[in-house]
C-alpha cells in the first residue's frame, strides 16, 4: 500500500482492525481480536482480506500496515559506510533519541515538535484520513544517526505539498549523510507526485538556512519574533522549493 492512496473498506470491521494496527505501528494478532471484541473466525477472515488487498501484512503472530517497502541504499563515505532507508517501527526509540538530540541543540523546533509526536503516538509510519507521515533514517552499523520526515496533509487543498524535516547527530556530520538524507525525502515526494515542500527554522540555526539554500531551498517568509529560546525572540524562517521530478 502506498502511503499516499486513498483508504477504502467495504466493512466496518476490516475499517475496525486496520485503524487498530494502524494507531500502534505493530500488534498481536490475538490482543487485536481482543481488544476489538471480534468473534475468531470473522476476525481471521477480515485479516485474509485486509492481507489480500494489500493493507495489512502479518508476520507470525503480528500484524503491521503493509505500506510498501522501500529499498536500502548503501553509501561509502570517508571513513564511514552508511545505510538510508525507510523507518521501522523498532527504530522508534533510537530515531526519536536522534531528534531530541539534534533538537537539544535549540535552533530545530520542527524538530522538537516531531520527536513530540513519536514520543506520544509510539508510532512511525501513520496513514489514516487525518495525518499520513514518512520517513527515512540514515543508520551506520544499524545505530539511527539521521533522519528525514515528510509530514502529509490529508486535506486535498494541500495535497500536493509536504512539510519535510531533517537532521544528522553532530558526530555524523561533514560526511554527506545529510545531503543523501534530503535527496532521498526528496525523490521520494517526487516518485508520490509532491510538488512543494516546506521547511521553517529559527533565524538563529544559520547551519540549517546555508544547508538548505545550497539544495536549491529558497526563503518564503520571516516571522518576526516567532519563538522564544532561553527568554530571547527569534525570528522564523520559512523555507521551500518546488520540486524538479523530470
């Protein structure tokens, strides 16, 4: 299942059991029977079909979104081979120790805000009619290290933008993880017919405005004084670029 096709259930229980899965990321097949209070048999055969027509998959006992798996792609650096590839849901603690991480260093709110929002829904991949996310880590020796995010507004009118956040713990840096990280959010919006992408930063991260205008990222719009970090206002920087995808 694309992340971004539209959800269609000819049954409430399969809408039920897919919405189940969907909010934790992975679930026991029996504890989701249970919980949904379905008779085995009924619940077995929803499964069969939810498998069948490509929303759910089940690895023995459990059941996961079956949202389209994405390819690893390997990258040798100077003095470091790194992976990018799409987030799993073991991957959550690491990936939101990483952000916390970056975001620490006080210049990432978007940053912040999304390590917020793994934190509380404890789940990665989301694709339901209210919010659909995707997105890639960078790991070396299977550590997350980066990450890329693309945030999916289900409302038709903006359907066709993303917001996209992305970073790189310190130590990783100056390797061209980071550039790989946004190339592939950015082929990936691409390959599922985005056509512009946002990006806001306090004034202050100038690291983060220079990394994104050397990708060809322009600036929109300056909020004055739109965030307050340790008592001090500092403007918001909103950035963009509309994508390229010949």
């Amino acid at each position: 299942m694309e992340l971004t096709e539209q959800l269609n259930f000819d049954h409430e229980d399969r809408r039920d059991i897919y919405d189940h899965v969907e909010a934790h990321g992975a679930v026991r097949a029996d504890r989701a029977r249970r919980a949904l209070n379905l008779d085995p048999g009924a619940f077995g055969h929803h499964v069969t079909i939810l498998r069948r027509d490509g929303y759910i998959r089940r690895e023995g006992d459990t059941l996961r979104v079956a949202y389209q798996e994405e390819g690893v792609e390997e990258y040798d650096a100077t003095d470091l081979t790194y992976t990018i590839r799409a987030a799993q849901q073991r991957d959550l603690s690491g990936l939101i120790g990483v952000i916390r991480s970056v975001a620490e260093e006080g210049t990432y709110i978007e940053a912040e805000t999304v390590a917020d929002l793994l934190d509380h829904e404890e789940v990665i991949l989301r694709h339901n009619e209210v919010r659909s996310r995707m997105v890639f880590v960078a790991c070396v020796d299977e550590d997350v290290v980066g990450w890329v995010h693309l945030d999916l507004p289900e409302t038709e009118k903006l359907a066709h933008t993303a917001v996209l956040t992305v970073g790189l713990l310190p130590t990783y840096r100056d390797h061209g993880i980071g550039s790989a990280l946004l190339d592939r959010g950015i082929r990936w919006a691409c390959d599922h017919d985005f056509e512009k992408l946002y990006n806001s930063v306090p004034a202050t991260n100038e690291g983060a405005i220079e990394f994104l205008e050397a990708h060809g990222w322009e600036v929109e719009a300056v909020r004055e004084d739109h965030y307050r970090i340790s008592d001090e206002y500092v403007d918001e920087v909103m950035m963009a670029t509309f994508l390229d995808c010949a």
